[in-house]
C-alpha cells in the first residue's frame, strides 16, 4: 500500500455505528477459513441507529441551549457553502448567549481560542478544575484545534455543559465539494453534568461528570500520531499503544484506499482511535453503566459523537450544529487482539461511510447497510477471505432466508457473523455484476424500513440473482 497524501481523500466524519450508545447487536468474524465451529465473536455493531437516535433525543430532551444568533461565514464568499446557514437567521427578539449567560462562559471560550489553559481553568475549582485540567491536555494530545463550551441542561435535568473539539483529522468537507455541510468544521461533542458557584465573570465550575465517561476524562493519556491515525491509550497502557500504532495506521490506509478506490469522496484522511487491554475499561466506554451480563464479545467500536445542536455567539460560525452526526471516535478492546488489522479497517470503513453520511434523528438505515459495507471492504482487501462465502452456513443461510438473512436481529445473535457475511457478500455482488457499492453505501444511510437489496433498487440486483450468485460460489 502506498501513502496516501491529503489529495488522495479529501476531509468528514460520523458514525451510526454507536454514538456512546449500547448497541445491541454484536459483530463476529471468522478467523480461519476452515474449521468445524463458529469463530468468536468480533465487533459490536449495531443497532446502530436506534443507539444514535437515542443519543440524540437525549440531547434534544435535555434543553440545549439553541439560540439563533445570525453570522456570517468564517472565510470565502457565502456562496461556497451548499446553502445559507438555516439555524442561524435573523430573529429581531433574539437575545445572544454572551448576553443570556454568565460572562463566564464567554470568557472560557475566549480561553480556548487563544489556547490558554490557566484563563480556561480559572473557572472552576476542586474536582472539577481537575476534571477540566485532564481533559485540556489529553484533548491536546489528541490534535485538539478548535474547541468550545455552552451551557446546557444535564442529563439529571440540572446544570450541564457540552464540550467539544475538533480532534485531529476531523471531518471538514470542503466548500463546493455539493455537501450538506460544506465549509462547517465536524467537531466530537459530548455532553457532562456540572454544578456552579457565582455569578458573571465570577461563576466557577465547582463539579463536572461526564454523562458517559471517555478515556480522557479518567486520567492522563498516551498518545502516538502517525500520517492518518492517532492512537492513544492510558498512560498505564503505553506499550500496547506502541505496539499497535503501525498496524491501525495500515488499517487507516486500507480503508481510505479502498474507499477512494471505489470513487468515494470522504472530508477526512485519518483517525482517532483509542485502545486497550484492560476488558472492564472497554465495557465501561462502550456502555457506562449499562453494560451487558455475560462473557465479553466486543472487540471494537466506532461511535459517532454529537455536534452542537443550534449556533450560538459562544463559538466561532463554521462548527457545524444540528441534529446530525459528527466526528467519529474508533476504540479497540483486548479480544481484538488476534484480528487487529481487520478490525481496524472494518472500523475505520464505518467512520468513513459516517463521515460521507451523517445521520440524524429522522434516519433508521438497516444495520446491514453499514455492516455489508465494512464487511465489503474486509472482502476487497483481501482481510476476509472470500472463501468464506463458500461457508455452509453462510449458503444456507442466504439460500433459506434470502434477504431476511439480512434482518437487523440478527446481527445481535450468535451467528451474527452469518449476516455480516451475506451482507458483505450482497456488496459485493452488485460490484462484480456492474453497480456500485460506495452509492449503495450512501444511499442506504438515508433510507428506513427497507432492506438492503430494496435500496439498490435494480432487477440486476434482485435477490433471486443475489441467491445464485452466493449458491455459485
């Protein structure tokens, strides 16, 4: 694989795949082409949608604040975004944020645009100074750009706060390029519960609990940046960061070559990602509190994180707001430590196909549109063998089933790895019959209540074709 440069993929990211939610559905994979036994289960992917719209309802449940302060484009004639900025128009009664807020709030933003820790600090105390202080320099590690926080109610219905950043390689799809969110920065948002003293310029953050806990709010990172990864770990967990860090950035490239190589367009050349062999840490970042019972099946994931809901004077006029997606967050776990490589790309071609297709609250694509895809893409690298389509169990399934072997409950069993397989195998039969799997890919995350082969649309394609193409395998 040769490098890629920024020009071989332009810059976005989003993931359906698990916004900080619980997916239900586990992703498996087999390992070996032979083998009397199922192989142990990989991935967690999915209900992906339900998980992502959940963790956006949360967020238009909880009262964040959308004020509809009008601005212009940070830079270039407005024509070059795809449209006017529909969240921020001229309302003659609207009272701005900085006026409606403490001047606090104004005054660490202003600290986080000129990259001032101690002014950033100075307005909280305790614990929750501490808490700030950790994520300040484990987001720096991580490529931290452009940064903000506005005020918002908590999950408790208290005092809360969205926190955010464009952390290294996010998504920024380029003006003109025809996206919804050309010229807008995708930024990795989440959301805490605070408590506060004060008034002004004086309020100070006196408690700060993130809703989910991340990796850099729990204690000091370690951090390794290559050309398209970053891969951290925590401080304890150098040395699998070291170990790992060149083969996620083979990942990266795979996925991104791949991709491109299929005349897909993605706002971003590279990932974040964070791993660890610690099965209790992963559980807890995938699920906080709420995770599973039972023996461990999750080898990875990809979470899609939240941008600000509505423009606010508060931060700078190219974040991107709404409902939608933003950028995305891969995690590795200690059962992928036998497929590393696989998982990493398998991932990153979710974070991918998320940043080319943000999802909102409205969209409930079938989990077999983004596990086909990454599945795919493990079957065009040559990462899966393609002599697992000739499975018994794989034919059977396809072959009784149809497209149903598809079915989003199924992806959660233990043969879930069976409907990754006729998924990715459905990809990758229309690409070798002449259609297009990157259109299908896309087109397929703006759809609900219809299957996989009733989004690509075309008799070529039809299941009964799709069955003879797995049975003449």
């Amino acid at each position: 694989m040769s490098d890629l440069t920024p020009q071989d993929a332009t810059p976005p990211v989003s993931d359906p795949d698990a916004v900080k939610g619980h997916p239900d559905a586990l992703e498996a994979h087999p390992d070996a082409v032979e083998g009397p036994s199922a192989p142990a289960p990989r991935r967690p992917r999915a209900k992906l949608i339900i998980a992502l719209s959940t963790a956006l309802v949360v967020l238009a449940s909880a009262g964040w604040t959308a004020s509809q302060w009008p601005t212009a484009v940070a830079s270039g004639p407005s024509a070059d975004f795809t449209s006017p900025d529909p969240l921020a128009p001229w309302m003659p009664d609207h009272v701005p944020d900085s006026a409606q807020y403490p001047h606090a709030w104004t005054s660490m933003n202003e600290a986080l645009r000129a990259k001032d820790r101690d002014a950033f600090l100075s307005h909280a105390t305790g614990d929750a100074k501490d808490q700030l202080a950790l994520w300040w320099d484990n987001t720096e590690k991580l490529g931290r750009g452009t940064a903000y926080i506005v005020p918002a109610i908590g999950a408790d219905g208290g005092e809360g706060a969205f926190l955010g950043a464009e952390l290294a390689f996010s998504s920024r799809p380029l003006r003109g390029s025809g996206d919804t969110d050309a010229g807008y920065r995708l930024t990795q948002g989440f959301g805490y519960d605070i408590s506060t003293t004060g008034d002004g310029d004086d309020l100070r953050i006196t408690r700060f609990e993130p809703w989910t806990p991340m990796p850099w709010d729990e204690g000091p990172l370690y951090a390794v940046t290559r050309d398209h990864v970053v891969l951290y770990g925590m401080a304890d967990e150098k040395a699998i960061v070291d170990a790992t860090v060149d083969t996620a950035e083979k990942g990266a490239v795979m996925a991104i070559e791949a991709i491109t190589d299929l005349g897909g367009s993605v706002p971003m050349v590279g990932f974040v990602s964070g791993i660890t062999d610690d099965q209790e840490r992963m559980d807890r970042w995938q699920f906080g509190d709420d995770a599973p019972e039972g023996d461990p099946l999750i080898a990875g994931y990809a979470t899609a994180t939240n941008r600000p809901p509505g423009r606010s004077d508060l931060f700078e006029p190219d974040i991107a707001v709404g409902d939608n997606t933003s950028g995305v967050l891969v995690m590795m776990g200690p059962l992928s430590a036998d497929q590393r490589l696989t998982t990493f790309t398998h991932e990153f071609a979710h974070g991918l196909h998320y940043a080319a297709a943000p999802l909102s609250s409205f969209d409930e694509p079938p989990v077999s549109v983004y596990e086909g895809f990454a599945t795919y893409i493990e079957l065009r690298t040559g990462l899966t063998p393609i002599e697992w389509l000739q499975d018994r169990r794989v034919q059977d399934l396809v072959a009784t089933r149809g497209a149903a072997a598809m079915d989003d409950d199924l992806f959660g069993t233990e043969d879930g790895w069976l409907s990754y397989l006729a998924a990715g195998s459905y990809y990758l039969f229309l690409a070798e019959n002449g259609g297009d799997p990157w259109k299908l890919a896309l087109d397929g995350a703006d759809t609900s209540g219809r299957s996989l082969i009733e989004i690509a649309g075309d008799s070529a394609f039809s299941e009964a074709r799709w069955k003879a193409w797995v049975a003449s395998r």
